[in-house]
RNA sequence: GCUCACGUAGCUCAGCGGAUAGAGCACUUGCCUCCGGAGCAAGGGGUCGCAGGUUCAAUUCCUGCCGUGAGCGCCA
C-alpha cells in the first residue's frame, strides 16, 4: 500500500459509511490547500438532509483517533476535509515503498491473461507513422499490464494473406527470389510493393497472372506458399529491425498474421450458420448485429463470406476472438487500433457476443487512438508528400538527438553517445506519442519532442541522469541509502517524498484508462518536484551526514520511480547524458 | 444524410462532479560565492466553441446547435 490517499480512505470510510447507514465512499482527493481532501460531506449532507459541515463533523467524530497517520483534519469551505498527513507517515510510506521492487504499487487483485494486439504491419509494404502509435501505445499497455501482475500475451496481427498477395508473388517471381529477397532485406519494401501494383494496373497478362497466383496460394500450392513464405520472412526480419530500433517488445514469438486464422474461418461460418444468426444478402452471408444502420439508415452487416465465397477481416478478426478466448484463455481482449475502425469492432463485438463466443464478464476494449499530424495539422507526409517511413523517422530521431549531446556534453566518448543518443532520440519519440491524450491527434514537432525543457522525455531522462550523477560524485552505492528513512524537515523534501508515494496510483490510472498519459504526467510532476527540491535543499552539502544520507535516500527513490515509469512506457533512462 | 471523436491561455497540452481552471513553450522580471543554469523563483495572459438542462456544486454528466476530423455492405 503506497499512495497515502488510498490509506486515508480506507480509515475514513468506516466513518463515512457509519454516518450514512450504508457503504460510503469518502472521495478522498488531492487537494491545493492540504495533502488531501474529502469530499464526501456534501453529497451525504443532501441525502440526509443535514448541513455539510455538521456531516463532516460527525464523520470526523466517528473516525475516532487518526493522529498517526494525520497530523490535522480541518473541516473547509462548504464542507469539505482537508486532511495533513504526519511527515512521520509520509516519512515511513516512503521507506516501506522503497523496499519493495514494486515500488510502493499495489499488485493486481484480479490477475488474468490479456491479450494485446498492437501493431499490425502488412507483409510487403513499408511501416508508417501510423504503426508507430499502434505500436508504442501497445508496447507500454503490455509492459504496465505485466508490472502490475497480469498475465499478457502480445499479438502482431500482421497483414499476411489475402488478394495483393497474387500480384506480390508474381512479382517476387519476376525479380528472382534472391534479388527480390535482397531489396526486401534492405527494406525498401515500398518499391517493391509500388512496382508490383504498377505492374498490376499496366499489364492484362500480369493481372491474370496475379489471380491465378491468388488461387493458387488459397489451394495451397507447395511452390506458391514456399514463395509466400519468403515474402513474410524478409518483411518480418525487416520489422524486426524497426522493432529493434523502437525498442519494443514484439518477437517473432508474438506474431499472429491473418493466415493464421485461415483454419478458423469456416468454423466461423459453421457456428453462426448453427446459431441461426446467418443470413443470405446480395450474394453474401452477413450477420445483423442490432443497431448498426448504413447511409440509407438500413441495418447494416458485418460480412461473413463475401459474394465470391472468399472472406474478409471481419472474419478473421471473429475467428481472433474465438482462439484468444477458447484457445489462449484470455479474459481481455485489447485492440491497438486507430479509432477509425471503432464501428468495426463493435460490429465485431456484438456480433461475438450474440454468438456466445465472448462471456458477458469478458471484456473487449477498443484502444482507440487519433493521427499523427504535421504542423500543418494534417496528415503528417514527407516533404515529397509521400507517407512518412517509420524507419527513416527513427533514424532521423537518433540523428538529431546525437547532434542535441554532442552539443551539450562534447566530452562524452563516442560509443557512450552512440548509445546515449538511441535512447534519447527514441525516447523522445515515443514520449510525444505517450504523453497526450491517445484519442487525440497529435502534432508530430521534432524541436518540441527532443526539447531538454517542458514535459519531455530528455527532461525526465536528464532528470534520472542527474541523480546518477549525484551518487557519482559521493562515491556512495544507491542501495547503501536504501534502509534510510528520510526526515521531512523542509517542505521540498516533504513534496517530493508524497510525489514518489503516487506513483502506485499514477500507474494504477494508466492502467484502468488503458492511457499513458497519465503516466508521462506524473512523472513530469515528480521531475519538477525532484528539481525543486534539488535547487533548495543541498544534498551533498547538506548540514549533517544523517541530512545528506536522508536526502540521498529520496534522490535514489525519485530515481527509481523515474526509471521504472520511464520503463513501463518502454522508455530507457541513461545514467549520464 | 446518419454515426462517432475532438473543440480549455498566442502555441502545444493536462484537468479524477467539487473551493480562485493548471503546466510547458513563448513573453516580462529576479537568482550565476550554483551538488550538471539542460535549472529555480515570480509576473502578465482564459466569457473552458455556443445555448439549454440535471445537481447543493458542471470545464467535467445529458440534450441541441456551430466548427474540425473520421467512418458509414462485399479493401484491411
């Protein structure tokens, strides 16, 4: 138990609740005027009737002795309590969080497997900026998820099976499976993919050729799939590589492309048909999920098997939700995609859920988020105007970061920048991802994102850094000062102290929001409390070896949570910089 | 046309039904005998798109309107 308002609650809700005759909730929340305050009189004082402040009263009167965790209860304004907490209970908190490699955050009370898709790159064609928001909001659900005791399984539902396929294939065919295999290895998998589109809209023989190859591969010729499979081996090594440079978690293990599910689709269709939910339109078998209407305010279907007996996502992404429930075991079921899908899955949504294939108690949730903008504040493109290459934005975020330290600390050796520069440049990237609202567009702003000031990551990187550097310079371990419980004299040392107890609730927020966000501002919050704190108490000056040891336990404390909420937005945190 | 999301300071954004709406950047003013100034302290700047409603209390919840973006049957 860390976050010292949660402890609060809990000792006044028996008292709130003995005022109302039934369960109440005290509405203990960060205050301006104190360390925190209860709102709850006022909504009580209506039910029953009385006035707020006699209710804050009695409710006081009932919660009996609280001076060990309180230092004052003072009822305010029309009602509310404004409650101080002890420095001696902040002071301890603070030491009890430290010993735990939790931090002080509470554990899952109802750990399950959940499965995050995220990502979803297609085979043979470039990733853009927008796998880069699928994929850096995912990377930190899962690592949150984890941290706090869940059971994750991460899914790359990679486009890798369907009609283009053909015309790839028969392109791969035309290069010679080693050149083609060369120019997909070096990633330049746009072209490959304009050529063989170009091909299929300029020749009638190419064409007839590429839906030949289609039929082919659905029938599951041996030559054809073998073809196939060196298309997805080279995208996916090429993937791998962006992976690698974005830092993410994502391994071939995670991958679960669309062929897949190929076995899966016709049971679909078999256990709706069963249901009785299927039905016959315009030559295609659809289901009609209540309350989904088109543009002449028809009902509106989600696809099963299309006219020409092939199928299509809506499919694949029912047969998704099949393995990950009967197979995999998982309870949640979190999507990574745009918010321009939302009518799409909860078409699929429903239509599971009338086929019983998603328990009332499961839960299938929609991580929707907005566009990457330019400052244009439209779609961002290239100067050309083409689609940004993910892997060039990259590049082009560690380049500038290496020129940003360069600049800044000259002396640092080459190898220690090289490294220093990738975890500053990628960090950058996807802390502006993280650190908005995710259904929000965002405006994507090189000289912003890899600003040293503001609500960035080199600000919280620097912040870390600084720290490490501290314990440098006192020749002194951080884990000697981990035993220390810190004394609160000055009331920097007593903010930053109730900042690092938040911690717990700042992830725990991040969590049941499924947003980032709310992470990226805590933790800018504990950077400008650290900082605060640093300019106006000295720390290695500091007047007595207990000051100095007490104020280095917060220094290494403020450093720890950094880095470990650094870390469950899959960001690193350099020890110089 | 219908549906969904968004609209908060000049700019980029926070804001969990509660007290005088907050940051950062930019601007103004202090602090370089300073443990990394990549900083700290302070100041100016807002009819929270508009209008209703619910509530003791609305930037927050509901309805309508306006603006912006997106989606709306065989692409994924």
């Amino acid at each position: 138990m860390a976050d010292p308002l949660i402890s609060v609650a809990e000792r006044l809700a028996p008292a709130f609740s003995h005022v109302a005759g039934r369960p109440c909730d005290p509405v203990v929340r960060p205050s301006e005027r104190a360390d925190a305050q209860a709102n709850g009189a006022l909504a009580l004082a209506k039910e029953l009737g009385v006035q707020p402040r006699d209710v804050a009263q009695k409710v006081l009167d009932a919660a009996g002795d609280l001076s060990d965790i309180l230092a004052s209860t003072e009822i305010a304004g029309p009602g509310f309590i404004n409650l101080v907490f002890t420095d001696s209970f902040i002071a301890q908190q603070t030491a009890d969080a430290m010993s735990s490699a939790q931090l002080g955050v509470r554990t899952s009370t109802d750990a399950h497997k959940i499965v995050v898709d995220y990502s979803a790159p297609n085979v043979a064609k470039e990733m853009h900026v927008g796998h880069l928001r699928s994929t850096v909001i995912g990377d930190a659900l899962v690592r949150a998820l984890s941290f706090v005791g869940h059971t994750v399984v991460r899914e790359n539902h990679i486009g890798d099976w369907g009609t283009p396929f053909g015309m790839l294939i028969e392109h791969l065919i035309d290069l010679g499976e080693e050149n083609a295999a060369h120019e997909l290895g070096v990633g330049d998998l746009d072209g490959f993919y304009k050529q063989a589109r170009g091909k299929f809209e300029g020749s009638d023989e190419f064409k007839t050729r590429a839906r030949n190859r289609v039929v082919m591969l659905q029938g599951g010729d041996e030559e054809t799939l073998a073809l196939w499979r060196t298309l997805v081996k080279e995208s996916t090594r090429y993937f791998n590589k962006v992976y690698s440079q974005l830092d993410v978690l994502l391994t071939d293990d995670d991958l679960m492309g669309e062929s897949a599910y190929n076995d899966l689709l016709l049971p679909v269709v078999e256990r709706l048909h069963t249901a009785g939910l299927l039905q016959e339109s315009d030559g295609a078998e659809v289901v009609f999920p209540e309350g989904f209407t088109n543009r002449d305010n028809e009902p509106l279907p989600l696809i099963i098997r299309k006219g020409d007996g092939g199928y299509n996502y809506a499919t694949s992404d029912l047969a998704c939700v099949i393995d990950r429930v009967e197979r995999i075991g998982a309870r949640t079921l979190l999507y990574v995609v745009g918010s321009p899908q939302a009518q799409h899955l909860q078409m699929v949504e429903a239509v599971a859920r009338m086929a019983g294939w998603l328990p009332e108690n499961y839960v299938m949730n929609h991580v929707a988020f907005g566009s990457v903008l330019g400052s244009d504040r439209k779609m961002l493109k290239s100067r050309a105007g083409d689609t940004v290459k993910l892997a060039s934005l990259l590049d082009e975020a560690v380049e500038r970061a290496t020129l940003a330290i360069a600049e800044k600390n000259p002396s640092m050796s080459h190898e220690d920048r090289a490294q220093v520069a990738h975890m500053i440049g990628i960090g950058a990237v996807k802390y502006s991802d993280l650190s908005t609202d995710r259904i929000k567009d965002y405006i994507f702003d090189w000289d912003r994102m890899l600003s040293f000031e503001g609500n960035t990551a080199p600000y919280l990187q620097y912040a870390h850094a600084r720290i490490c550097s501290i314990f440098r310079r006192a020749e002194i371990h951080r884990e000697t000062v981990r035993s220390v419980v810190p004394t609160l004299a000055d009331l920097k040392e007593r903010a930053l102290a109730l900042r690092i107890l938040r911690f717990d609730s700042a992830t725990w927020e991040m969590i049941d929001t499924l947003s980032p966000h709310k992470m990226c501002t805590y933790l800018f919050d504990l950077a400008s409390d650290f900082t605060s704190f640093y300019e106006h108490c000295s720390v290695l000056k500091a007047e007595s070896e207990e000051l100095k040891m007490s104020r280095l336990a917060l220094c290494d404390a403020t450093a720890r949570v950094m880095e470990q909420g650094l870390a469950l937005l899959g960001i690193r945190a350099p020890e110089q910089m």
